[in-house]
C-alpha cells in the first residue's frame, strides 16, 4: 500500500481549473443535500466488502467514536472540494488522509473501490433522486476531480477512465460483496450515529426507510432484513416527488452560493474546526508532530533491532533511491582513529580494543563496546551523546548533498528514541512479533537470548514504534513477502 505519489516522479500535473470548479458547484450549490446522501450511502455499501469492515471492527473507530470517524471524514472531504486538492489546504488535507491510511494494510482492490464510490455513487443517485441527472461533462468532472485525489494519495490501481470505473464499481459489489458479522457490526454502529438526533420512536421506521433504499446484495450482505416492497415503492417515490419539486425551485431561484459540510456545525466540533483535530484521538500525537515539509519527499524508515529494516533498506535501494544510513555514521564516528574511538579507548582501555590496527590506529571491537553498553544503561546513555551529534551532523551534510533528489531514505533505527522524526516527511516502520525479532537476532549476531533480549529493551519496544508510524510495513513472513508488498 502507498499513500504517497508513486514512483520518484515530481507530484503530478494539478487538476484543471474547469473540473475542479464545475465539481465545487455541483457539491456546494446545485447538490449539497443529494451529494451527502449519496456519499454516505458510498460509505455504508464499503462495509459490504469483508476486508473493509473486518478493518474497521480491528481500528474500533466506527464503534467507540462513530460520530466523530464519520464527521472527520465528511469534512476532509469538504475541504478538497472547497479548497482545491493542489491549494496549500488541500495538499494539508492529502497528508493527513496519507498519514492515516499508510497506517493501516489497506490494498490497492480496496483503495480503488473506495475512490469508485465517490464517483459512481453520486452519479446513480442524481439519475433516480435528483432534481436533474448530471450531464457528461458534469460526470467527467466528477471523475477528473477524485482521479487526481488518488493519484495525490499514491492510488495505484484506479480505473483509467469514467466507463471503467463505474464497471469497476458495479463489479466489485455484484462479486464481491459478502455477509461477515463484521459488515453488521460496522453498519448498525454507524446507522445508530446517523439516527441518534432523531427521537427514539422514529430511529426504527428511519431504519425502514434507509432499507428502502438498497438493492438486495447490499441488505444481504450487512445481515439486514429488506424492508417491505410498499415501504421500498414509497420511499423512493417521496425523493423522486421530492426532485420533481427542486426541479421547479432550482429553475425559479437557484441557490446564490456555494457552501460545503466544512462550513456547517457538526456535532464533534460544532462551528469551526481545525486539522490537527481531526484522525483517530490515538494517532493525534503522531499526525500533529513536526516534520520536513519541503518539497523533498523523505522516508525515515525505522523499526526494532532485527526486525527487518536491512531488507527494506536494500529494496528501497534496488529502486535508485539514496539510502542515508545512520548504522554507517554511526561506524565513522568510531572509526580508528577519530575523536569518537580515542574517547572511547579512554573510557574502556584494553576491554574495547581488536587486536586488528588501521594505519597505525587502534580499532575498536564493536562486539565488546556493545556487550559493555547494552548491560548498563548510564554506559550506553554516554556513548549515545558521544555518537548522536555527529550522526546528526552526518545527516545534515548528506541532505544538502542530496537536495536535488526527488526522494531520500533515511534508516534510522533509533528514530524515535533520538528526536529525528522532523528530518522526515513521513516515518515507515518495519514491524513483525517480539518472539520472531528475538530468535532473528539470535540468529543473526551469534548471542544468547539474555543479550538479546537486553539489546531489544534498550530500544523503544515495537508496540510503541507501531502508534507513530505514517506506514507499517509486515516482516512477519520471509523477506521475499515482505518485498513483494512493497511499494513507493
């Protein structure tokens, strides 16, 4: 999953203005009513999809905060529209979406039919209950606006056209719409939000009339009973009535200006609202923490000891990417010879010291200095400040040697623990399970499980690591898994 630009390319040509103004009319002035029924009733058709809702229930943002997931997405979505997806504000709101998304092992199938029901479901909705259908032009808008959206957020597999896309959409939810408890239990949690401002009497004949409008596969597949045919044949009578009446209202006085979901109260936030707000109230503190802003996209990319970086690593090389390693700075500032390994010989004499030399010098034995460190904290806490400026240093002199590359790597494995976040634009962190990061390194330095365990507790532990990554990256499996699910 990516939730960035694909491939090193420089961000994409922006939107043109004619789309992006004929999409703010259609949703801020002409539709702003017909749109949001139709988003939602995107949103609920997503829970069909297993993968989706089984995601959703694991996250238990659409069931402990369902008002607040469903008032945070309605106004990010606002916002493109009313700001434009290539303004300042839009590319702000794009991050966030990003930064949210990477989080989670979304996949492409499911990013791109996501992105089809912002499309595809206004469409049929204005076809039987608006107060007019869209025309082409309006329709080629519609897709040219959320097809530049995906692209911003890294969607790789979208439909390459309006007609494969509503074939697309029509496809996914005729093959693969299924009935999991997962569906329901998403469904009614956001069903319950939806109609917790209408008094109680009403909220089950409300349940009746939301029924009405979906096809059987849908009913199906959230474990919902259909609602009777004459309740179906009258609810959808009614919005056909009621379009007939718009129609007349649109002609004799249209609405003089646009105004989106971003500009009304809501529940959550009441009259205004800022971005740092909205996202899941666990990931608050990663989504607002400072980070490079440049036009330079920088990947720090971090994880526990042993937990498979060096495989992302030499991928991310694979693609023609500068790699920036903070192991190999980390190796200068103790090279024989420098400041780092005569303070070090100093502190630990003979105990620390290869019997190999290097012109003349001494050669630190990184073996024994970390045997020395990783049993006492006060001595890994000294080399820590001895080491850490200079990889800072290191760092900031292969970025300006690099500022003209469209993107850089930085592989940092303590990210976190040394305050580096604000060197990168986004953080990827490679996580597998505590046993297996045990047994691999292990297996890897030749230690005993006691120092391989001291070793991973002087790190900040993966669950930790887990709450402040942009993108998780699995190694639970071989290597060669890991890579396969790779992508820029």
């Amino acid at each position: 999953m990516s939730g960035e630009p694909s491939g090193l390319e420089m961000p994409p040509q922006v939107l043109d203005p004619a789309s992006l103004a004929c999409c703010r009319k259609l949703v801020g002035r002409l539709f702003p009513w017909d749109t949001n029924r139709a988003l939602e009733l995107a949103l609920l058709k997503t829970f069909c999809l297993p993968s989706i809702s089984g995601l959703l229930q694991r996250t238990g943002e659409f069931e402990q905060r369902p008002r607040k997931r469903y008032d945070d997405t309605g106004l990010m979505v606002a916002e493109l529209l009313r700001l434009g997806p290539d303004s300042p504000g839009g590319r702000a709101v794009i991050q966030r979406l990003n930064r949210i998304h990477n989080h989670y092992p979304i996949s492409q199938a499911d990013f791109a039919y996501v992105l089809s029901g912002f499309v595809a479901e206004p469409i049929r909705w204005l076809e039987r209950y608006g107060w007019r259908a869209l025309d082409s032009t309006e329709q080629q808008a519609l897709f040219r606006f959320w097809d530049h959206v995906g692209t911003l957020m890294g969607i790789r597999d979208r439909p390459e056209n309006l007609a494969v896309l509503l074939a697309l959409n029509a496809q996914v939810e005729q093959e693969q719409f299924s009935a999991t408890a997962s569906n329901r239990r998403i469904a009614d949690a956001t069903v319950s939000m939806l109609l917790a401002d209408f008094p109680a009497p009403l909220r089950r004949p409300l349940q009746g009339v939301l029924r009405g409008l979906l096809e059987p596969k849908v009913l199906a597949s959230l474990g919902w009973q259909p609602t009777p045919s004459w309740l179906a044949a009258m609810v959808r009578g009614s919005l056909r009535l009621r379009s007939r009446l718009l129609n007349v209202r649109q002609r004799l006085r249209p609405a003089p200006s646009e105004r989106f979901y971003s500009e009304h109260p809501t529940p959550s936030y009441g009259k205004h609202f800022k971005l740092e707000q909205l996202g899941p109230p666990p990931m608050l503190e990663r989504l607002n923490s400072p980070r490079w802003s440049g036009p330079q996209r920088r990947i720090g990319l971090t994880g526990g000891i042993a937990s498979g970086k060096s495989t992302v690593a030499l991928w991310l090389a694979e693609q023609q990417l500068p790699i920036l390693d903070a192991d190999v700075y980390a190796r200068e500032a103790l090279a024989s010879g420098s400041p780092g390994a005569r303070a070090v010989l100093e502190r630990y004499g003979n105990e620390v010291l290869s019997s190999a030399r290097e012109a003349d010098a001494a050669v630190i034995d990184r073996a024994a200095l970390g045997r020395i460190v990783f049993a006492d904290q006060r001595e890994r806490q000294w080399l820590e400040q001895l080491i850490h400026p200079f990889v800072r240093e290191r760092f900031e002199e292969e970025l300006t040697a690099q500022q003209a590359a469209p993107v850089v790597v930085l592989v940092i494995p303590l990210l976190f623990e040394a305050g580096l976040e604000h060197l990168c634009s986004e953080v990827w962190v490679v996580d597998c399970e505590p046993e297996q990061q045990l047994k691999r390194l292990m297996q890897r330095d030749g230690i005993t499980a006691e120092d391989a365990t001291a070793r991973i507790a002087a790190q900040w532990p993966l669950a930790k690591k887990r709450a402040l990554a942009d993108r998780l990256i699995d190694n639970r499996g071989t290597p060669a898994a890991c890579v396969s699910a790779l992508s820029l």
